[in-house]
C-alpha cells in the first residue's frame, strides 16, 4: 500500500493533505472549505480520479466550515467517482458541518462513516 502523502496545499483558511492508500484517495481538508479555498479540494479529488482512484475519502474530522460550494465540491467529486464505479465516503464529520449536510440533505447521497478507519474499511 502507498501510505506516502501526495500532497498538501493551502491558503490561510484551509489545507488539503492528500495521501493514497491501496485504491483510495484520502484527503484530509483542516479549516474552512468555502468559496475561496474550494479549489484547494476540488484539483486533487478531479486529479485521484482521473489517475483511477474512485474511491475517495474525506477525512472531516478538521473540517470546521464547510458552504455550499465545498458541498458542491463533493458532489461533484461524488459523480465523477461514480462514473468510474467508486464514491465518496465521508469519515468523521464535526456537528457543524454534519448540519449542513444534514439541512441539505446531502447526507443521504454520502457514505458517512464515523472514522476515518471506518471509511478505508468498507
């Protein structure tokens, strides 16, 4: 298994660590994910699957803020993933940022689980 990072990137408000592990990308977003810091998540998800891995995992346990153009992010991570035949599975969700997906409903289209080795497990 490729326990190696890929990857981190950042601007003030939020990082992005980006690791592969087997067939699944884990990325691990710390701080804000909104308008301006989206891109930061939305380059490496489009990237791991593009280079075959479907399987992606958001590790949200230092997600603190997520809008609806993080949520946007994912969702079209989601389909991108889908169409190879993976997913996004979500691991570890902060109650601020589980509420949004909560009030959006998005959280019926997300595999969450509660850990991140929960996530890697399925």
């Amino acid at each position: 298994m490729d326990r190696g990072m890929v990857g981190t990137t950042g601007r003030d408000r939020l990082t992005v660590a980006v690791r592969r592990e087997g067939r699944s990308a884990i990325f691990t977003p710390v701080g804000e994910l909104d308008h301006h810091t989206a891109e930061l998540l939305r380059e490496p998800m489009e990237s791991s699957v593009e280079d075959g891995y479907a399987k992606l995992v958001v590790d949200c346990s230092q997600l603190e803020f997520c809008d609806s153009t993080g949520l946007n992010v994912l969702l079209g991570a989601r389909l991108k993933a889908e169409a190879e035949g993976g997913g996004v599975h979500l691991a570890g969700l902060l109650p601020t940022v589980a509420r949004v997906f909560e009030i959006t409903g998005a959280e019926a289209v997300f595999t969450l689980h509660e850990t991140l080795a929960d996530a890697l497990n399925e």
